[in-house]
C-alpha cells in the first residue's frame, strides 16, 4: 500500500480526526485572511468557550450512545438552574465555594433522578421525557432567580479565567477530564456496557448487563456535568443567568455527531469532542472575520456541518 493510500486509511479509519482536520483548516484560513494577526489569540478564547461545550458534550456523548432516540434534552435547563442556586448560596464569598460545588452535585442528581423517572417510571420516550424536564427546571430557575446576578466568589472568576502559557487552566482540565472519561468508556464495567447497550440492549440483557441501572447511571451523569458546567461558565461569565445554557442545546449533540459518535449507539469517540467543539467555535470565528451576515453564517455553518459530518460519520454508521 503507497504512503499516500496509508494515510487515507489511517484518516478513513478514525472518524475523531476528520474534526481536527476541519479545525485546522478553518483556523488556517482565517488567519490567512488576517495577515496571520491574532492566531494565538484565537486558539486560547476558543479552547476557553470549548471547554464548557466539552462538558457537556461527554455528558450528551454518553446518553447518545446508549442508542437511538436517547438524548438528553434538559441540559440548558440544568445549567440555568445549577447556576443560578449556586451563586446565590456563594454569595461571592470564597469560602462558599465548595458548598457551591455541593449544592451543584446535588441540582445534577436531582435532575438525572427526575429525567429518568419520567423515561422508566412513566414510559415516556427520552426525547420527550428529557424535554419536558427542562420546561419544569427552567421555571423552577426562573422562579429562583428572577432578577437575580450575583456576581462570583473572585477564586472561582479567577479559577475560571486563568491562563498558563496562554494555555487556559479550565482547558487542561477539561483535558484531563476527558481523558479519565475515555478511561471510563473503554476500561471500567460502565463504559463497557453503556457500548453494549447501544449495540444491542435486548442482547445486553440476555448477556447479563443491568440495562436499566446503566441508562440510570448515565443520565444522572449527563444532568451532573451540565450543572457542574452551569457552576463553571457562571464564574466565567461573571455571574449566572436564565438563557446561559441555551447555546448548549444544539451545541451538545452536534460536538457528539461531529466529533465520530454514532448517533445509532454502541460507538463513541471521546477525542472527537474537543476536534468538534473547537471546530464549531473557530467556524464561527472565521465567518465573521469574513464579515458574513448573520443569515449567511447560518447557512455556512449548516453547510459545512453536514460536509464534516458525512466525513466523520459516512463510514461509522455502516455496523
């Protein structure tokens, strides 16, 4: 095989890569329009606003993965509410902020418990389950936190907000995190039978794999991330607020699809998150250094999308 037919192989057999390659290129072509001004610039605020994406996102990836029609729709909610609890309970005081933390976890759970109650307990179908969920959270937030901007404790801002070598902290340990989470996906009994009971759940279940329990696990640690993103992104923005998460909707199952998870179940693609989620910031990026208007920058990143997407993902989906 020449090195060229290697290199097709190599690319064609790992979907994660396709999102790096798309975020190289749009990087590339927007500091080429720029004289090559502000590059590093713009590779440490995306790897900042990717960070919170890529939280989400592994939560997203995990519920996905269990099979069709699992998704967990109720994340922007959950971070609204986590983030609005928590900087009323720190009250900008650094000693609150483990309590913060706690209280966090607990708005998670809380959550997870919930979603999938409706999704057991009540038959609903996780789409709707999840969805309906996210209307009571959201006024439960709204309820809460009407009026409310509370600014955060300045060890959680800074936390938020600092940078080594231009390398933002909260990216390294979003890097750090991901890579336990794809130690949990492929080494633990978890990860493994979340795959299993994507592959095939009535098989998962003859082979002994507690289904119901796995599903369980995995909403409830969808709806924690996205509260302890909720907690995060309010330090970073300087204070909670009741459509902070609303970007996250979208955000969260495009960075899966993106990213070489299959949305069929069974596959998952931990790296492929941080490629996806640093490609659909640049993407934006690049649109508006261009001087796109807002309704053209809609429908290129559409476009592009879905050509990243039939890259990553026209080969996955063959099982």
């Amino acid at each position: 095989m020449s090195s060229l037919g290697s290199l097709l192989y190599f690319l064609r057999s790992r979907d994660w890569i396709w999102s790096f390659v798309a975020t190289a290129a749009v990087w590339i072509a927007t500091i080429l329009f720029t004289g090559g001004h502000g590059g590093g610039q713009m590779l440490t605020a995306a790897l900042s606003f990717a960070t919170f994406t890529i939280i989400v996102g592994t939560g997203q990836m995990f519920v996905i993965t269990t099979g069709p029609g699992n998704v967990d729709l109720s994340i922007p909610a959950t971070m609204a509410l986590s983030g609005a609890i928590t900087t009323k309970i720190m009250d900008t005081q650094d000693g609150m902020i483990l309590a913060g933390f706690l209280v966090a976890l607990g708005v998670g759970l809380a959550v997870g418990i919930f979603n999938y109650g409706l999704i057991r307990l009540l038959r609903i179908p996780p789409i709707i389950a999840t969805l309906s969920a996210s209307f009571l959270v959201q006024s439960t937030a709204i309820a809460y936190g009407r009026g409310l901007r509370i600014k955060p404790p300045p060890a959680l801002a800074d936390f938020t907000t600092a940078e080594v070598a231009g390398v933002p902290i909260l990216a390294i340990c979003g890097i750090v995190f991901t890579a336990g989470m794809g130690v949990v996906l492929a080494r633990t009994y978890y990860g493994r039978s979340v795959l299993a009971v994507g592959q095939n759940m009535r098989a998962a279940w003859l082979a002994g794999i507690p289904v119901e329990r796995t599903r369980f696990i995995t909403y409830l640690l969808s709806a924690v991330l996205a509260a302890l993103s909720g907690l995060l992104l309010s330090g970073f923005s300087g204070g909670s607020s009741l459509n902070m998460g609303e970007e996250y909707l979208l955000a969260s199952i495009a960075v899966v699809v993106i990213g070489g998870t299959s949305v069929a179940g069974g596959k998952a693609n931990v790296p492929g998150i941080w490629g996806a989620a640093l490609f659909m910031y640049l993407l934006v990026t690049m649109l508006n250094t261009f001087g796109a208007s807002a309704g053209l920058r809609l429908i290129m990143t559409g476009l592009i999308i879905i050509g990243v997407i039939t890259l990553a993902g026209g080969g996955a989906q063959k099982r």
